[in-house]
C-alpha cells in the first residue's frame, strides 16, 4: 500500500511538472554570442527603424550595438565607466546612456554613432524612462556617501536638466503613466514608491510598501491601473493599485529581481531575476495576478528587454570564468 502511494505521488509530481513545462509561454529561438564582452549587464534600448538592440555593458565599460537581423555586434561605443541606463529616442536617433562610475548622461548620435554631448549629473547614474510626449527623460541618480539622490528631469530637445527633484534614497527601476502624466520611481534602499507629477515635477504621493523591501524593478499596466513592484527582500512581485498605493496582492517570485516588464496585449509579467530565472504571471479581467511559469536562464542573467512588437524578450548573460558574454532571444507567443 505504501509503494502505491509512493508510486502515484511521484506520477502526480511529474504530471504537474510537466503542466508547468507545457504552460511556459517563453520559448529559446537564439542565443547570440559577443565575443569579447565580459562581465554583467545593466539595461537595454531598442531601436524599431535600424531593428538594433543596444546593451549596457557595465562590467566591460561600453555599450554593445548588436544588429538584430545578423545576431552581430556593428559598434561598441567604449570609454564609459559603468553604463547603466539606457535610452533610444527615435525621432532624434540619438541614443542616451547614464554612466553610474563617471555621474553623466552621454549623448551619442550619427552613423556610426558618436558622444556628441554629455549632461553633468552625479554618481551612480542609473535607471530612465522617456516620455515621448514632453520630450523629457527622467533618470536617477545619486545617493552615495557624496551626493544626494535625485531625479533629473532632462530636456532631450535642448539637452539640459530642467530640475532634480530630491528622493529619499538612491532611484532604482522607474515607469510613466501616460495617461495620467505621472512618473513612478522605486526608492528601493527606503522601501517606496515616489510618484512624480509630470506637469508640475513634484512629488505627489509617497507609498511606502510593507509585505517587501529592497524594491528595485517596477512596471506598469495602464489599463487596469496596476503597478508590479519586484522586491528583493523577500523575493516578492508585489502588485499595488497605482491610484491609491494599496497592496493588492503579493507573490514568491526568484531572488535578484532586476528588471520586469508587463505585457499589454498578452496582460502578462516578465520578471528577470538574477539568480537565473524569468518569472512569468499573468492578470485576468478581475485584475487577479497569477504565477504562470519560470523558465530557467543563467546565474547572473538579471537584464533585458521586452519588445512587445516582435513578441520578443532579450536577457543578457554576462560573461566570465571562460563563458561567453551573450543574449538569449525568448519568443514570447
């Protein structure tokens, strides 16, 4: 009797492995390889008219252009300290790069492409978002022994700072509400969400968050209102309504939350975390957050990039103790 039961557990155990293999919406297409490249990687840009990712590659101090059709690597813009963010301006073709080790916001444009400018900030220049509407680029900074944190309001039109608005703690992942004009920032090191009104550049709410800390991704679903926080301690996706700042719901996610994204047409989150995983939920219509499945990457694999166009989500694994730098290309439908 007991084998039985023995016997029918581990049936019952491998059937539901197997579900959850089937259920992954995540599938391998391509890995493409940079040869040369070491260390880890901070975030991506994607460029839809050259069809070019670009890749922030902190631990070999450049930013790697890799052309999307071939799978090969066309330029690598060199001389940064440690890239960190970064962001595609498609109207302009210029590309902006934080550099956390050298405190600046480089400029680069032409083909190929070269520093054309760079904006004074402070150390560890980090995460940005754009709003297309304003042409104002909103990127962290700050928050080390020397400097304050802050956000820089950039003007990408005439490449200046319009202002820094003061944050608690270093900025980590932030997100735009369009709809709204409000700007989202993850103050991980004191465990809140600044949001930042667009017109008036001001603080507008504070939330601090209770079931996690350490928060350093976040995204955003405009539709239902929803924002997705990825905490590191513990490793939580904490799902909060972006109007009040309630906690909604709070799920076991990997540890080494670095990036997440949400996609709107299929309504699911892709968390990237670097202990080697990406995490995939899913919202339904009642605006209820469910684990779909992990798919298993690379230890160190913490970044990339969902392009929602191409059904298409990039992470990067770093390169080191004889492995090759490279980005593992996942469809995601």
């Amino acid at each position: 009797m007991k084998i039985i039961t023995v016997a029918a557990f581990l049936l019952w155990v491998g059937v539901l492995s197997a579900q959850a293999q089937m259920a992954s919406p995540l599938s391998l297409q391509r890995t493409i390889t940079l040869p040369g490249v070491t260390g880890k990687f901070d975030h991506f840009a994607y460029d839809p008219d050259g069809n070019r990712l670009f890749v922030a590659s902190a631990g070999n101090h450049s930013v790697e252009v890799i052309d999307l059709s071939s799978g090969k690597v066309t330029e690598s813009l060199t001389g940064l300290g440690k890239p960190h963010g970064l962001a595609w301006i498609a109207e302009t073709k210029r590309l902006f790069a934080s550099d956390g080790l050298q405190g600046d916001l480089k400029i680069y444009d032409g083909a190929p492409l070269q520093q054309m400018k760079s904006i004074g900030l402070s150390d560890d220049a980090d995460d940005m978002v754009y709003d297309g509407g304003t042409k104002l680029l909103y990127v962290g900074h700050g928050g080390g022994t020397v400097h304050p944190a802050k956000i820089a309001v950039v003007d990408t039109t005439s490449q200046t700072v319009v202002t820094n608005l003061p944050v608690a703690t270093h900025p980590e992942g932030l997100e735009i509400d369009k709809a709204n004009d409000r700007i989202f920032a993850n103050i991980a090191d004191a465990g809140e969400i600044a949001v930042i009104d667009g017109k008036t550049h001001a603080r507008s709410a504070t939330w601090k968050l209770t079931r996690a800390k350490d928060n350093v991704p976040l995204a955003y679903d405009e539709e239902n209102q929803i924002l997705f926080v990825a905490c590191r301690t513990p490793a939580r996706l904490v799902v909060l309504d972006a109007n009040s700042g309630k906690e909604l719901a709070d799920l076991p996610s990997d540890a080494g939350a670095d990036d997440i994204f949400y996609d709107a047409e299929l309504h699911r989150i892709y968390l990237i975390a670097g202990s080697g995983a990406v995490d995939v939920y899913e919202i339904d219509a009642n605006k209820s957050v469910r684990a779909l499945s992990v798919t298993r990457t690379s230890t160190g694999a913490k970044t990339g990039l969902l392009v929602p166009s191409q059904h298409t989500l990039y992470v990067g694994v770093p390169g080191s103790d004889g492995k090759q730098a490279s980005i593992l290309v996942y469809a995601t439908k």
